[in-house]
C-alpha cells in the first residue's frame, strides 16, 4: 500500500468519525461497527507502509487519535446523561407505584 492509499483510507475513516460524532450531537444512534472494522484495517494497512512512509503517517493517525478521544469523550457525556435520565424516570415509577399501592390500600 502507498502513503496516499493510506491516506484515502485514513480520510475515509476521519469521515466516519465526523459523521459519527454528529449523529452523538444530533441524539441519533451511533454504529461503531464499520468505525471499528475501517479501524482495524487502517492499523493493518499501516504495517504494510514503509518505515519512512510511516513515519509521515504518524501525524494523521495522532490527529485520529484526537478524533476518537472527542467521540469518546461526547460518548462518555451521553451515557452519563442517559444514566441520570433513567435514575430520574426510576424515581418517578417508585413515586407513582406506591401512590397507586396507597390508593388501592384505602
């Protein structure tokens, strides 16, 4: 594989976190199944790379680094917000089932 090869696989892959971390911003629900497998393959095809080719890749999969820290930071976020919404919905089913207990005990 050549250094632009790489390249237009790596673009790809950007291309795919982008949309994904739009589809996190937008609440739509995020496949990371092709993000994975474009992943997993890049890294292959990075061993395949020169030694001085891959050291002028380095660059771009730093800044895909970044990329997916930033998925995974809004990902985190997101969880971590679903979480409290369901404690919130938890308490409020507690709270309506035992008015309802109480008002069929009466």
């Amino acid at each position: 594989m050549t250094l632009e090869q790489f390249k237009h696989e790596l673009q790809r892959v950007l291309s795919l976190v982008a949309t994904s971390q739009r589809f996190l911003e937008e609440g739509k629900v995020v496949e990371l199944g092709s993000l994975e497998t474009r992943i997993a393959d890049l890294c292959n095809n990075a061993k395949s790379l020169t030694p001085e080719d891959r050291e002028k890749a380095a660059p771009f999969l730093i800044a895909l680094k970044g990329d997916l820290d930033q998925l995974e930071e809004g990902m985190r976020n997101e969880h971590a917000s679903l979480q409290r919404q369901l404690k919130g919905l938890n308490n409020s089913n507690q709270a309506v089932n035992a008015y309802s207990q109480a008002a069929r005990n009466r």
